[in-house]
C-alpha cells in the first residue's frame, strides 16, 4: 500500500505534466496583481523614492515585472520578481514604515510570485516561446510543444488549500462563532459604536460568521474534487466578492479568484484557450 501511494505521489506529482497555458495565464495576472498593489504604494516615483536603496528596488521592480509579462527570459524574471514582491514584505515595511505592506494578501503575493518561478510560464504566451517557433522554423524542425513538468502548479493549488484552512483555523474561537469579532467590524467601517442598529443585527452577525467559516473549511478542501470543483469555485467567487463588497481587502479577491486557474486540469485550459482563440 506504501509503495502505491508512494508511486502516485510521485506520478501525480513530481512527474506530473501537461499544458503551459494555465501557468501562462497566472503568469500575466500574478504581473497585473503586482502593478496594483505596488504601483502606488511603493513603486511609484515620490519624494520619498529619491534615495538610492529605494530607486535601486523599484527598477528591479519595474524591469522585472516588464520581462515576466512578455515572457522574456522568463525563469530570470520569475525569480527577480520572486525576490521584488518578498523583499516588499520586509524591506520597504520595515525601512520605509509602509504599514500597508504588512498585510496577508502582500504576503500571499510574494508566495505567488516565488512558485511561479518553480513552473515553465514561458512556454506559452511568452517572447520565449515566439523565439522557440522562430528557431524551430529556421532549423526546419516542429514547432515545440506547450508542455512541460507543472509540480510548481501543484504548490500554487497547496498554497491555496493551506490558506483556505489556516484561516478557518484562525477564525475557530468562540468571539468569532457567536458574531462578536464580525459585529466589532460592522461597527468600526461602518455604524461606529452604535450596538443597538435594529432588531436582528446580532443574530445577522451571527449567521454571516458561520457561513464564512464554513465555507472556508469546506472550500479548502472541496476544490481538490475533480466532480464538485466548480462548485466550489464559484462559493469562493461568492466568499471572496462578498468580503470584497463589505471589506477594505485591497487585491486579495482578486489574487484569490486568479488562484482558482491552478485548480483546472491544464490541458482543459489549453483546449478552451484554442476554442476562444
């Protein structure tokens, strides 16, 4: 029983391949996600920028990022900007006082943007592979396929999961279950230290909190369901739009709701991409 399951892990996992597309496509939103959360909070040009530290960083920053969204010497830039989006969590934090880089979705970028560089995103939808059908049509040779080794996809789908679960963690206490940690985040963004709102309000705080609990236990693990996975999918639009709608979240729904392409089998992508194309 051992040996099997050691033979599926290593099937399933470490020689697991397939399409390029789907590590593409997280690829250039994984370059958007970064110019938005970044772009204004610590790479733009201020007169706190002029100092040689912070403008050596944000080149780094800018140069990278470009070469990982055309896809030019992409496991170059990978790693660059695996290095850029970290360095953001602590270095710029910490030596700048830049408190809002000291957030969760901050640090989940950062994660993202290192297990990109653990995947072949350059294989499709890249300068790189333009250059590869360019040489291979000069050598008269077939044009090379979009494929190659994606356990580095696997580590994006753990990353979720693990997400998903050790928040749930996190919200396991009773504060959270009987609706007094929502209620106490009601009344700060919204109705100040009015408690008494109307009749219900607590019992409201109440239910919202054990769907949002639920929910995260059960996404965690649901998305794994090759029958259910699109089911879960979509509670996780509805989880993470709803936050969105109520809480200031910044990029974090939209860096989860990109996340859920690492879920679909790659060559689905592949076949769909060619559909709409």
């Amino acid at each position: 029983m051992m040996r099997r399951l050691g033979q599926r892990y290593v099937d399933d996992f470490l020689l697991w391949e397939g399409s390029t597309r789907s590590v593409a496509i997280l690829r250039i939103l994984l370059v958007l996600l970064l110019w938005d959360r970044f772009g204004e909070a610590s790479m733009a040009l201020d007169r706190n920028a002029f100092d040689g530290a912070r403008l050596g960083f944000m080149a780094l920053f800018w140069v990278s990022t470009t070469l990982l969204l055309i896809g030019f010497h992409t496991r170059v830039a990978a790693v660059l900007v695996a290095v850029v989006a970290s360095g953001q969590t602590w270095f710029l934090a910490w030596a700048y006082e830049i408190d809002e880089l000291s957030r969760h979705h901050v640090y989940t970028l950062g994660v993202y943007a290192l297990l990109m560089a653990f995947t072949p995103c350059g294989r499709s939808y890249s300068v790189d592979r333009w250059l590869a059908l360019k040489i291979a049509e000069r050598d008269h040779q077939p044009p090379p396929e979009e494929r190659g080794p994606l356990w580095g996809l696997r580590l994006v789908c753990i990353m979720v999961s693990v997400m998903y679960v050790s928040t749930a963690w996190e919200k396991s206490y009773w504060a959270y279950v009987d609706g007094s940690a929502m209620e106490m985040v009601w009344l700060t963004l919204y109705f100040g230290s009015d408690v008494a709102l109307f009749t219900g309000f607590h019992a409201l705080t109440v239910l919202a909190s054990g769907l949002v609990l639920a929910l995260e236990w059960m996404i965690g693990f649901g998305l794994w369901s090759r029958r259910w996975r699109l089911h879960w999918i979509a509670l996780g639009v509805f989880l993470h739009g709803s936050i969105y709608w109520f809480i200031p979240v910044a990029t974090f729904t939209t860096t989860m709701m990109a996340l859920y392409i690492a879920f679909f089998d790659p060559d689905e992508v592949h076949r769909f991409t060619e559909q709409v194309s």
